[in-house]
C-alpha cells in the first residue's frame, strides 16, 4: 500500500470521543487509505489549526452524528454518499475531515478493529478484514465543513465607567464592526451572527485592599515521626466594597523528628511495627460462597470492600475461606468476584470473640433482556410524548440510550434515563424510536416503536369508513349492478391521538382507536325475499378494547405422542399453571409482551425440559400450538473416581457429532464436597442431521449480539444434561469437563473457527456463549488421525447447552394462508401459524440435506407473514427451506408442484420459480402429504429485476417483505374445505377482532368470548346436499324476529356408509346479547336443500327442548325449527358448543368433535352414524326429468314457452317478502372457508350437482 498522510485524531466529548481530521493534504487516490493500527496505542492530541491549513482554520464546523447503516452482510458502511441523500441540509459539499466511533462511543483501535475513512468518501468496515474472525461493529459518524460568514473586527477598550463614587454601580460599554470576509466554497451563512455591541457592570474606584502581616506557625499536628503540618494566618484589611488578592492562610509541612515509641491509636488489633497499620494477628474472619442457588463457588476472589485491589484469599472448593491477622470490625463489607458472576458484598458479623464470618451470595452474570418496551402512540403537533423501556439482568442495567430513526439521540439535549421525553412535538419528529441498555455484561435493544406526528386540525380517524366487501348470498345480488359483493364499509384499525391528560404517561392505557361510530340498516334484494344488512355509516374516535390474548395447544412425546400429564408452567421465573392429563395448556399472554418465553417441567423427569418462544397474535384471540418435548435418555451409571468419555450424538449409520469427556473426580455435591460413589448420567442428544427433532429443540435459536441485536444460530446439535446421585438422587454438578466436536462434522470449513459453546437462560430463551472452541488433532489407533474441536464447561445451575455457528447469510420468506385454493386478495387467512426449517446445503457443499440448522415460526396477519431464514447468493440450492403451514392444530395445504408447475398458484413469476426450485411434499410420492413445501432459499440477485419482487428479500428489507402488495411473489397455503357460506346481518372480519361493532343483532356478542354452537345433521341420499341454517332472535324484546345471520354447509360423505353424509351446521347461540341485560333464545331454522324430509330427532334433544319451553310447531317436514338451547348440550344431544378467545378456533374445535360425534374428541373423517341431532331423507329429481339441454335439442319451442312462463312468474314475486330458509330451485356456488375433505371427493361432488 502506497504511502498515504496520517490523520490527526481528535479528543472531544469529556474526553471520551475521538476524532479525525484532515490530512495535510487531500487524499487523491481513496484507494491507498491508511487502515488503523490496532496494535499501536493511540495519544490524545488537539485540535490544530495550522494543520487543517490557511483556508479552513477558525472557519471550520463540526456536523451532527450520523448512522445510516447498520452492520450486517459485509461490514458497516456510512458513505458520505448515503449521508447526503439522507440529510442533504446537514452535510457541506467538500467536508475536509471525518470523524468515527461505535455507538458506544469508542474508537476502532479500542475495539480492535480495522477500518476505512475519507472525507470525500465516508466511512467503511469489512467483516472480511477483521482480525479473528469477527465483525465490524456499528459505527456513526460527522464531518467537518469550513463555514463562511463574516468575521466581527476586535472588541474595542472598554469605556471609562459611568459611576465614579467608590462602590457605586455604573456600566461600561465596547463596540465592534461587521468586517467582509473572503468568499469560501460553501453558501455564505447570515452575516455576522450576535451583537456589535457589549455592555457590563461597574463600580465606583476605592482605596486599595491590604493584607495584615503574617501571624505565627502553629504548632505540628504530629509530635514526632513524619507527615505532620502547620498552619499561620492573615488578615484583609479592606474598605467597603473591596477584595484582597490572595490566600488568608498558608499550609507547610514540618521536620520530621524521631519518636521514641508509636503513639497509634487503634480501635481493632494492635500498631504495627512500622506504625503503619492495625493488624489483628490473633483474629480470623471465615466466609463462604454461594450462588443464587445454594451451590458453593470455588476460586472466588475475596478482598475488603475497603481496599478493592488487595486479595485477601481464593475460596477452595466447597466455596470456603479462612483469613488470618485480617482486621475488619462488625459491618464492614467484604467483596467477592469469580468469572461469569456478578461481584457479590456481603457485610462480616462478629460478635467480639476472635473469630467473625461472612457470607456472600453471587448471582450469574447474565446479559441485559428488555422487559418493557417503548409503546407505539399517536400525536398532535405541539404535545408532548413520554416513550419507556426497561432492562433487567446481573447487574442490573443503569445506561440507557435512545436512538430515533437510527441515530442516536444526545443525551445531554434531551436528558434522558430509561424514559425519553419529547415535549411540544414538531412533525420532523415523526418516526421509529428504540432505546437500548447497555451493562459490563452486554446491550439489549427494545422493540421498535411507531411516533405518529399530526398536523393541527389533521383528523385520526376519518368519518368516512373504508371500503370493505363481502359475499352475499348466491340468491342475493345489488340492484343495478347484479354483483354479488355489497360494500359494507369499516373502519381503519389505527390509534387516535392521545389526549393532555395522558401525554406524558409511559402508557396510554387502553387509549382511543378509530372505531364504527354509527351503522345504517338497508334491504337487499332477493329471490324471493328480502335481506337486512347493517353498514358503516360513519367512523371516530372511540374507546380502544383491550385485546385478550390466549396461547393454548397439547405438549407431547416426539417419539410416540405420549402427553405431558400435569407438567409445569413458567413463564419467566413464574410458575403459571400445569398441563392437563392429555397434555393441553391454556397461557394468557401478559399485556404488553413482546417475546413470550414459556418452559415446561416433567415433575416425573421422563422428559426433557423444554423452553419455547411461542408465537402470538398480538391483536387479540387464541394460537394453537402443538408443543413436542424430547424423552430423556435412559441413565447409565458413571464411576467418578475414573474418567469417562459419553457420546454426543448415536444416529444409526452416522458418526457420533461430538463427546463429552468428564475427568476423574469432577463431580460434585451441591456443597462441593467431591461425590465419588455411583452417578445416574442421563445426557440427552437433539441430534439436527434427523430432521424429526427440529420440532422438540428448545428456544428459537437466538442470541444477543454486542450492539443488543438478536442473531440466528446454526446448531450442531443441543443437548440436555442430568447428573444424580445413585443412592440419593441428589442432583449433582461437575467441575471442568470437555466437549470434544468431530471437526469431520463440520463441513463447512468457515464455521469451524466460529463454533462455540452456548447454554440456554431458560427465563429469557436467549442462547448465551460459554465458551469458544480450539482446534487440536490427535491419533486414534496407529494410522489414523483425528481434528477434533475442544471446549470447557462447568455444569452448574444451568443444563441445557448447544454446539452453534452465528450465521451472517440472511433473508426473509413471504408467506401468504388464503381460505381456499381460488387465491383470492381479501380472502387471506390472520393467525395461522408459520414454520419454516432450514435444512442443510447439498452433499458437496456443506452437509446431509436432511440436516437441519435452524426453525421459525410466525403468525400471519392482515398481509401475510415474513419468515426469517439462512440464504445464499452464490448457489441457489445452498440452502433449503421446509415450509408448513397450521391453525388450530389442522394443517393447511400447499400447492400442488406437479404433474406441471403452475406459477400462477403457487404465487411466483417465472423464471424465478424454476431457480428456487420449488416441490411439494408429494412431489416424487402421491402417498405423502400435501402440507408442507421445499424450496431453495436464494438471495435475490439485486441486479436482476425478475428477483426483486420478492418472495425472497434480503435481511435488511423486512419492512419492504412485510409491507409488499398481494400482487407481489410470495409463497401459498390454503384450507381444503367442503363448500361453506356466511352471512352476518352485522359484518364482523373474525381475523380482526378490532372490527366487532356492539349491536344487538352482531352474531358474536362479547368480542373477548367467542361461543361457537353447531348441529349435527344426518343425510339419508345419494349423493352430497347442501344444508342452511337461519338464526333470528327469538325471546329478546329488541331482536325478536329479525336475522341475526345465515350458515350454508356441504354435508360430508361418510366413507364407510352407503348414501350416508352429514352438515356440521353452525346457528348462534342462545345468551346474553352485547348490553348482558337479557337472554336471548335464538329461533333457529335448519333446511337441507332439495327433495329431503325429517325423518328423525334425537330423543334426548326432543325432550330438553319439551322441558325448556316454548316450544316451536315442527309440522314442516323439510325443515327443523326451534329456540336454541342455552345451556352447552354434548354429542348426547347432537349439539357441539366450544368457547375460545379466538372464533376461528372455537369453530375449528366444534366442527372436529361434530366430525368425530364426540365431546372431547377431534377428526377429520366424517363419522354420520354417531352423535347427530337430525335425520332428513333426501332424493334424486326424477329421472324422466329431461335437463334443459335436452329439452331445448328435443322440442325447442315448448321450451321457449316454458321458459317465458318461469320469467312472468318470477316478475311477480318480486314484491317484498319475508327472508325465507331457502328459495325454490337454490344450487350450490357458496364461498368456501372450513372442512377439510379428500380434494377428489370435493369434486365429485360438484359434479354431481351440477348433472
């Protein structure tokens, strides 16, 4: 490298920020940069202007901080380029110097890392260069700009003062001129800032103050040895009003004379020798170490609170020490520091024999974890705003930084703590706002939040409600236009402005939302009848509901689905509850969680404990999670007194991954008295080269980063360790062990010198580093030879533990669930949980493609979801994906890759397609499943327009994945359903809580508990029918026969009964109704379509409706009425009621147990002969019945007159009329949305309809 001019770094900011400054002379060629010297310590210099040369010195000006990029990818880049298009005002044309430091405001040579710097260019670090494998930190910058302005001439002498009597206040005056300077490169700045003239106060002259002469020396403050002072005054003598120049008094030091004994006063012990000090050679002070646990600590170090850097002993191995001649008195503080704890104080106790203890506790050092997070909030120009966060961890954090758009924020401008407080808001300050907290342990950053900044007189929320379709009835159409859509309007689910009152609160409390204001009823028109409707007339600001979040599932075996029977429930430190007896779980979800960290605990140790980071909905309702936990692997007995080596991974035909090796005389007691008799090892393995582990691997495989960044790890495998004693079952801990790792594992050569050594906080579900690796080689047996990665680990407190690699190769998966395989925008499904797998590259080129590194899960919304993964730019099939899709424990369906690939729905353009390579799990076996599929996980080429539309986006555009347009790539799921309908005479979105409007006639009447109520009807008929339900309000003074709603459902054939199928029909439950004043016994009609007649009612049904009158006339035969019950009928009845936090789940459970004709079960399979309320026998139209084909091939002109007579009829029943259950001659065609059914047996059925 060529020779470059070095740069001169300056000290600013109480001396803890350095910067650079401008070489002697430009650089001309950016290429020849001088990097930093990590190596060379650096000296703190000032500023020279003879340095920064003639046409910049004293006109030059420091810019503010900028960050304009984050390290990611290839290192950390703040090019003036990207400055100047960010902050275009804030930055000179030509900055003649540059100045960079971490966001934790230090130098690159403090960090050790090698950088790149220009003013003409900016700033630049690359990962590749960094010494030791690491990255480049994140760094801000400013620069420095010669300013142009006019320069003031000298201050003139100050005039005479106005007052001349002694002590009299008078003023005094200087005057300056505006001088033109010369003109610079930059735009002139406004001329001559400040005044041209200065005034000051004065006083009358007086007689000169004196000082008396000086008074004698005092005598020595110590009669003899060295050390002692003496003391001599004077006095001022002064008139009024004036001051003597000087000091009163006057301190020296006096002649060391020798002493004839030591004259020491001591409180404890006895002078010493020298008379230095107080020892107590006859005193003992004993002390123990324990952590937070109760285990004994060894090798601590212990001093005296007093004297921090004096080590007074070393605690052995049962955590004790003893210290003689140590002279510390009752409540003196003894301090105490081992590695990887927090420093621990602890005060002696004596009472006044010779001997005192001390006990100290030391807590785990553990990183910073944000428990409160900034909230999200909305504001009016000129208000005020409070955004705050919180950290706990050992120690607790202090330092709080704030950052606004990336930048961060000074703190002496805005004075901020864990609280930043922003007051009379202008629009520019709009933005994201996150802090971050920052200990001797590591930085925690907080979720991001959202400041809105409105104008004065800018409404929240607008009148005017939204456009919002839905489907109507196949009878029904708009009149005019004949759409079968009809715009009911809604209101945007977005925050209003907070009020005055609240401000400046952390919390806005529930806050207000826009929200319907006022609804319209209006009638459609139908064959036949007449439909009642409600829409959104207007919209406002109204009270928000808090949202009531639920996650529940079933915790089971992954080898043989054994359920976890009465496991326990933490969240966090907290014990929350127990699984039931089939394993399920219930967890309401704490307001204001971002990350909800759940551990499960076998109190029978058949399993593993088990830390999961569980998705939610953050707007409300209930995730079904299917919750997989590893068996423990059956104990083997352990001789301590000898070495023993255990195998880490034993799939069969594979090498084992690693090996754990214990030395002899490593286990210990809880006290740390060595365990030498008998040990119950059980170590268990989660080995990721089997793909059907990914599901019971603990946490989410994150860990935080130095900046406070979550990071993605690759695993090598986890495992799970439990060491007890033979005779007692104590539990047991051990001293220092290795972890060897088969580097021939590895094979990918650049994560061998980046594995490490990871344990699980099981409170946070954060991975924390161990320890790091060293590669050595050894022989085993003559010839061979073997590269093995060592590690150390003392296993403590903690016992789940992870080989893992940070990976730096990332992207984000666009994932869309629609209701059905028609792919239609609006008619996307919220809540349904993503998984994608990453599996490993191809033999070749890393490892087992049936390996796994890592897992995900995401909820989706409104617009889908984005799935973090690994990817590769160099090779597409470098990493794969295995993508599946579920809710409420019913797995979606993706699309079909064959027998030809259809881009049109599996979502993505070609020739995009082709390179991810995309294959459904049957691709290759029609006997697989359909549900999940596999794609390969490449980096969209930024320069090849085909890939930059997505469903693969890089790390860093997550907002462009989450914000990108239904028409955008993105990858599909659907339900398979039998054909379903819904109307809501009041419109609900049941993905999005926040659209629930409290009306009488709404079908759900409480938005925090949904109750979902289903019949069960029996079909005697050849083929598939289609079966309504109508519910109107039934005992309810304000809803007494008016719709609440209609329920349309395809029965479903019962695969092991001849002509048998059955509808799981949902109607609305009888209750309370929105205002809880008065029960409502909904009057519910069910009417299958076609030919059909009752045949039978379940008798225990007939008799609780005779017992709960009144009681509805049924001499109809085609159709079944009556006042729905209100109390939760069983299979007994024919009636399914589920109660859940989310409708979709509710319903999803209901139809299950209908399907299955039980109350507690669940399936797919239709079952007609089991647990049904109704019995209709329908039949095929006549076959003499020619079709209208026929007729019109046959006799054309009696089938014109046919035709023209069904015309004039049906002109005639267009009067109003009542709604009617179901009008003559209704086909099926209703939008779909739940059962799942064979796809072939769905269009058989279609077909047949439609002969």
């Amino acid at each position: 490298m060529g020779p470059v001019t070095p740069l001169l770094l300056l000290f600013a900011a109480a001396g803890l920020a350095l910067a650079r400054v401008l070489p002697t002379e430009p650089l001309k060629d950016d290429s020849l940069l001088a990097k930093t010297n990590v190596l060379e310590k650096h000296q703190t210099k000032r500023p020279d202007s003879k340095r920064l040369g003639a046409d910049t010195a004293g006109a030059t000006e420091w810019t503010s901080w900028f960050n304009v990029d984050h390290p990611g990818g290839e290192g950390d880049y703040e090019s003036l380029e990207a400055v100047r298009f960010y902050y275009r005002a804030r930055v000179c044309a030509r900055p003649v110097a540059i100045q960079a430091r971490t966001t934790e405001w230090e130098l690159p040579e403090d960090v050790g890392e090698i950088v790149h710097y220009s003013p003409g260019k900016g700033f630049w670090c690359l990962n590749r260069e960094q010494p030791g494998g690491r990255t480049c930190s994140n760094y801000h910058v400013r620069f420095l700009c010669p300013v142009e302005h006019d320069d003031w001439s000298p201050w003139s002498a100050w005039s005479a003062c106005s007052r001349t009597a002694c002590g009299a206040r008078g003023v005094q005056t200087r005057q300056r001129s505006c001088l033109p300077s010369q003109p610079l490169l930059l735009p002139r700045l406004p001329k001559c800032a400040g005044k041209a003239t200065e005034r000051r106060g004065c006083s009358g002259p007086c007689a000169d103050a004196g000082w008396s002469k000086w008074g004698a020396w005092s005598p020595c403050s110590q009669s003899c040895g060295s050390g002692g002072k003496r003391v001599r005054h004077r006095s001022c003598k002064k008139p009024k009003r004036s001051h003597c120049v000087g000091r009163p008094s006057e301190v020296q030091e006096c002649a060391r004379t020798p002493c004839p004994a030591c004259q020491r006063s001591c409180a404890l012990g006895a002078p010493s020798q020298d008379c230095s000090g107080c020892p107590c050679p006859d005193h003992t002070l004993v002390g123990t170490v324990l952590s937070a646990e109760g285990a004994t600590l060894a090798n601590a170090r212990v001093t005296l609170q007093a004297q921090p850097r004096a080590v007074l002993a070393r605690t052995d191995r049962r955590g004790s020490f003893s210290i003689r001649g140590v002279c510390a008195g009752h409540g003196a503080n003894v301090s105490v520091q081992l590695e990887a704890f927090a420093p621990g104080q602890a005060p002696i106790v004596s009472n006044g024999s010779r001997t005192s203890w001390v006990r100290v506790t030391l807590h785990r050092l553990e990183k910073p974890y944000m428990v409160q997070h900034p909230e999200s909030k909305v504001r009016v120009a000129g208000q005020g705003v409070t955004l705050c966060c919180a950290a706990t961890g050992t120690p607790v954090p202090l330092k709080y930084y704030w950052y606004h758009n990336g930048t961060l924020l000074d703190r002496k401008a805005h004075k901020y703590n864990s609280s930043l407080v922003l007051r009379g808001l202008q629009l520019p300050q709009a933005g994201v706002y996150h802090c971050k907290a920052s200990t001797d342990a590591g930085a925690i950053k907080s979720s991001p939040a959202f400041l809105t900044v409105m104008g004065q007189g800018q409404p929240s929320c607008r009148a005017t409600p939204e456009e919002y379709l839905i489907k109507l009835p196949s009878e029904c159409f708009q009149e005019g236009g004949r759409s079968s859509y009809y715009n009911v309007g809604r209101c945007p689910d977005t925050r209003c402005a907070g009020t005055p009152k609240n401000e400046l609160q952390c919390r806005d409390g529930a806050g207000r939302c826009c929200r319907v204001r006022r609804m319209e009823v209006r009638e459609i028109p139908c064959s036949g009848a007449v439909l009642p409707i409600k829409v959104v007339a207007e919209c406002g600001c109204e009270r928000c509901a808090r949202p009531k979040i639920l996650v529940h599932g079933r915790v089971t075996a992954a080898d043989n689905g054994e359920p976890l029977r009465f496991g326990q429930i933490f969240l966090g430190k907290e014990k929350t509850g127990f699984t039931g007896y089939q394993g399920t779980f219930a967890i309401d979800v704490p307001p204001d969680t971002r990350r909800l960290v759940v551990r499960f605990v076998d109190p029978l140790q058949k399993f593993v404990d088990t830390v999961k980071v569980l998705p939610f909905d953050p707007r409300g309702g209930a995730v079904y999670q299917d919750i997989k936990v590893m068996r423990k692997k059956e104990p083997v007995d352990l001789d301590p007194t000898q070495a023993n080596t255990i195998l880490l991974g034993e799939l069969k035909g594979q090498e084992p991954v690693g090996e754990m090796v214990i030395p002899a005389g490593s286990f210990l007691r809880p006290n740390g008295e060595v365990y030498n008799s008998t040990v119950k090892a059980s170590v268990t393995f989660l080995d990721p080269r089997d793909v059907t582990t990914a599901a019971a691997a603990s946490s989410d495989l994150n860990f935080v980063n130095a900046e406070g960044d979550l990071v993605p790890l690759r695993t090598y495998g986890m495992f799970s360790v439990d060491f007890r004693a033979g005779e007692s079952n104590e539990v047991l801990r051990t001293g220092r062990l290795e972890v060897r790792v088969d580097a021939e594992q590895i094979r990918m050569p650049e994560h061998l010198p980046k594995m490490k050594l990871w344990s699980l906080n099981p409170e946070t579900g954060l991975w924390e580093e161990e320890g790091a690796f060293h590669l050595a080689k050894e022989k085993r047996g003559k010839r061979e030879e073997r590269a093995f990665l060592i590690g150390n680990l003392e296993i403590r407190e903690r016992r789940l533990f992870n080989l893992d690699v940070p990976e730096s190769r990332r992207c984000f998966v666009k994932v869309r669930a629609y209701i059905n395989e028609k792919f239609i925008p609006n008619e996307q499904l919220e809540g349904v949980v993503i998984t994608l797998i990453n599996l490993e590259p191809k033999p070749g080129y890393s490892s087992n493609p049936r390996a796994w590194g890592r897992f995900d899960s995401v909820i989706t919304g409104p617009n889908g979801a984005c799935l973090p993964a690994f990817c590769d730019s160099q090779r597409a099939d470098a990493y794969t994906a295995y993508v599946t899709a579920t809710m409420g424990g019913e797995e979606l369906e993706a699309v079909a890759s064959r027998p030809k690939l259809n881009p049109n729905a599996v979502g993505v353009s070609q020739p995009y397609l082709n390179k991810l390579g995309y294959r459904r799990t049957d691709h290759d076996d029609p006997r697989l499943k359909k549900t999940a599929f596999q794609v390969n996980l490449a980096k969209p080429n930024p320069n090849n327009i085909d890939e930059a539309n997505g469903p693969i986006y890089p790390y860093r555009s997550l907002r462009e994945c989450e914000e990108a347009p239904v028409a955008a790539n993105h990858f599909r799921f659907y339900r398979v359903e039998v054909d379903k309908y819904e109307y809501n005479v009041v419109p609900f979105k049941e993905s999005d809580l926040a659209s629930w409007t409290g009306d009488y006639l709404s079908w759900w009447p409480n938005p925090q508990e949904f109750r979902a109520c289903y019949i069960k009807v029996k079909i005697h008929g050849p083929q598939e029918y289609m079966v309504r339900s109508r519910s109107v309000g039934g005992s309810h003074p304000r809803t007494r026969g008016q719709l609440y709603g209609l329920r349309d459902t395809r029965s479903v054939r019962d695969m092991e009964i001849d002509n048998s199928s059955a509808a799981c029909v949902e109607f609305k439950c009888s209750g309370m109704l929105f205002d809880q004043s008065l029960i409502d016994r909904t009057s519910v009609s069910v009417v299958p379509q076609g030919s059909c007649r009752r045949t039978a009612v379940n008798s225990l049904l007939r008799e609780y409706l005779g017992r709960h009158p009144p009681v509805v006339e049924n001499n109809d035969t085609s159709v079944f009425n009556m006042l729905a019950p209100v109390d939760p009928l069983g299979h007994n009845y024919g009636i399914y009621t589920v109660t859940d936090q989310n409708p979709r789940l509710a319903k999803e459970i209901a139809i299950g147990r209908c399907f299955d004709g039980t109350s507690d079960g669940f399936s797919r399979e239709m079952k007609s002969d089991v647990g049904t309320a109704l019995t209709f026998s329908c039949q095929e139209k006549p076959a003499t019945r020619q079709s209208l084909f026929q007729r019109l091939l046959s006799s054309p002109a009696d089938a014109l007159t046919e035709i023209r007579r069904e015309m004039r009829g049906n002109e005639q029943l267009r009067a109003p009329a009542q709604v009617v259950a179901y009008p003559a001659g209704l086909r099926t065609g209703f939008s779909s949305q739940t059962r799942r059914t064979p796809s072939s047996r769905r269009r058989m059925g279609l077909i047949r309809a439609q002969q």
